[in-house]
C-alpha cells in the first residue's frame, strides 16, 4: 500500500517576527523570509522527501511521516494530523503534516 503526506505551509515568519528588527548576513546581504508561500502544499509519497522541497525542514518533518506510517500518533491532534516548524531560526516555517488515505 502507497501511503501518501500532505504537507501544507501554514505560516513563514521573518527575522523582524523572530527579533523585531531586521537581520543580515555577514555579507551584508538582508535576510528575508523563506520562500514558500502560505498555502503551498507538497506530497510525500512513501515517506520519500517531494521534489523541490527544503532538506532542512525534512529533516524535521521525516520524524513524523516515519511515525504515521507504523501507525503513530500525536495525542494533542486528530489521528494521522501534525504540525511542525523547520529549523531555520532567523525565519522559521510552519507546517501542517496530513496523511492522505487513498
């Protein structure tokens, strides 16, 4: 059986929203926010990372598409539904993991 992921950006945050002003990097260069929009989904196909989708906020997510699929689930939330945030500190990223039933 093929088990599906639905990730959903729920929310990206700034450097203005994480310190209240803005950041830069050594070069000089402003740091902006990530560049998902709220709302963009990706599918996870057999707890494999979606194409184009950010390493370092699967490295996050992976935990819990691995949890969903031995038939884990979060108590706080309905079964087989999770939220997450990437660990990008200067401009985190929200998401809402889904499992998709075929």
């Amino acid at each position: 059986m093929i088990l599906k992921f639905k990730i959903t950006v729920v929310k990206r945050f700034g450097p203005e929203d994480v310190f209240g002003q803005p950041f830069y990097l050594p070069s000089g260069k402003k740091v902006v926010k990530c560049d998902v929009k709220e709302g963009d989904t990706f599918i996870s196909i057999d707890g494999n990372i979606p194409e184009g989708f950010c390493t370092s906020a699967w490295a996050v997510i992976y935990p819990t598409v691995k949890m969903f699929r031995f038939g884990g689930n979060y108590p706080a939330f309905e079964p087989g539904v999770a939220y997450t945030t990437c660990p990008d500190g200067i401009r985190p990223v929200s998401f809402k993991i889904e499992m998709i039933k075929d």
